[in-house]
C-alpha cells in the first residue's frame, strides 16, 4: 500500500506542472530542445540537447532521462504523450472559459437554475483535466521499465528533501 501511495504521489508530482501551464507560454517546438545521450570522454553519459527537437521543460522530468537510462525511443513516446495531453487540456480549459463567461451573463440576468447547471458542466470539465493528468501518468508508467520507476521515486524523493533542506539553510547555498 505505502508503494502504491508513494508511486502515485510521484506520478501527480510529474503531470502537475504539465496542466498547471498556460497553453500561451510554451515555446514553439523549433524553441524547445529535445535531450538524449551521449558518452562523454570519460565514458559517462551526460545530456545534450537536440537542437530543433523537442523540449525538455515538460511534465516528465528530462533532466532525469540520463540517470533513469531512458532511450529515444521512450523519450519520444513521453514527449508525444504530454503533447497529446497538452492539447486536451487546452481544449477542456477554453470551454471551461467559455462556461464562465456563461455563468456571468446568466448571474447577472438572475437566471439561477441555468447558472446552477453551467457551474455542473464546470466541474464536469475540471474532472475531465483531473482524469487526463491520471491518463497520461498511467501512459508514462506503461514504458517505463520497474528499474526505472525505482530510479525515478527515489530522484523525486532526493529532490524533494534537497529542496526542502535548501529552504530551510538558504545560507548554505551562497
């Protein structure tokens, strides 16, 4: 149980950013460079970025992709999940505008009962972007090898702690 809590923490910590964005402040894809590997000459792997590729600023966190050993294949079917994704969610967001902009004009003509049925499709809508978060962490995880998923919940969690003790000390971060 404390595995399954621990990985869907995980998974919401990787999506939320994805919805949380404003389709108008993603860069165009010749603007987002994709990463992959390459062997450094000391035989490490280290990230570089694919120039005219896709970006690495995206829900998944790409800057893991080295430690996690994703490989091309897994990076360009996350990346075309999140771009999928992305698109739902700015669908779903523009009619949830559209719905606002309905449930001010019928406030204002004190149509109640009808506000009353545009605040339902709202958080009908709200829910859809709920379960699109779920739906792309769900496809994520299908490519993701159990070594991987290991990997990536204990990056997130040493994440979390080094971002939690740097707040804590800023003084020690100078």
């Amino acid at each position: 149980m404390k595995k399954y809590l621990v990985l869907t923490v995980l998974l919401i910590l990787l999506a939320t950013p994805l919805l949380a964005q404003d389709a108008d402040h993603h860069p165009s894809k010749g603007q987002m460079p994709m990463m992959s590997q390459m062997k450094s000459q000391g035989g490490h792997f280290m990230m570089k970025q694919r120039p005219g590729g896709k970006g690495q600023q995206m829900g998944f966190p790409f800057w893991m992709a080295e430690e996690l050993g994703l490989t091309d294949d897994q990076i360009e079917k996350i990346d075309d999940y999140q771009d999928n994704s992305r698109k739902v969610a700015i669908d779903v967001k523009a009619d949830i505008g559209k719905l606002e902009i309905d449930k001010k004009n019928t406030l204002e003509d004190e149509n109640y009962k009808e506000t009353r049925k545009i605040i339902d499709q709202i958080y009908l809508k709200k829910a859809t972007l709920a379960k699109e978060q779920i739906t792309l962490k769900e496809k994520i995880s299908s490519i993701l090898t159990e070594d991987q998923k290991d990997k990536l919940k204990s990056l997130l969690i040493n994440k979390i702690k080094h971002k939690d003790f740097s707040e804590k000390h800023p003084e020690w971060h100078k």
